[in-house]
C-alpha cells in the first residue's frame, strides 16, 4: 500500500517550486499534484492519457474541448486523451489533485 498526506504533498510542491509534482507512478496509473496561481495562465497540452482532475482548492473556469464550465474547491473534471483543455480566469489558487490512466508519459512543464 501507498498512502499521502496532501499537507506534505503541497509542502513537497512548493519545496519543488514546479508547477506540477508527481507522487504515485504504476503502469497503469500516475498522481500528481498541480498548482496555478490566482491570475496565472495554465500553460499545458493536451495529454496521451485520460485525466481527471479534481480540485482541491481554489476557484478558476475550465474549458475542455468546446464546453466551459467554473469550478471550485470540491468539483471533478475528466479530461479525454488528446482533447485541448486548459484552466483560465483563476480567481484564487488552484490546487489540483490530476489522476493519469495509463500513467503519463510526457511530463507538464516546470515553473
């Protein structure tokens, strides 16, 4: 068994000063954690894999392929493989919880 403390997965975030951490890697399965700033811009790509993303905290909008939609502390996003997304109107920080099936392959960029 594996298990995380999300107060030293946001500490081992921040001590990274990435955007993006990555804390579970199996074949089939990778977990991050992921942190915009409130007014920052979302830089990512589309992904190879399924996502899910659920935020952990934070208030911002995302699109995803043609649909928009707020999100906030509490909501669930699934990403597609190979579908355009990307958070944008990031109102307060946003700390995501990002699920990848099969694990990632190409990392999000750093910074």
């Amino acid at each position: 068994m594996k298990s995380f403390e999300m107060t030293q997965l946001i500490k081992q975030r921040a001590d990274s000063n990435d955007r993006y951490h990555e804390f579970l890697r199996v074949p089939d399965l990778s977990m991050g954690l992921y942190v915009l700033p409130a007014g920052g811009t979302d830089p990512q790509s589309p992904h190879t894999e399924d996502e899910v993303y659920y935020i952990f905290s934070g208030k911002a909008k995302v699109k995803v392929g043609d649909e928009d939609r707020a999100v906030q502390a509490g909501s669930i996003v699934y990403v597609a493989k190979d579908v355009v997304h990307r958070f944008y109107s990031i109102e307060k920080e946003l700390t995501l919880l990002v699920y990848f099936a099969p694990a990632e392959n190409i990392a999000l960029p750093e910074k």
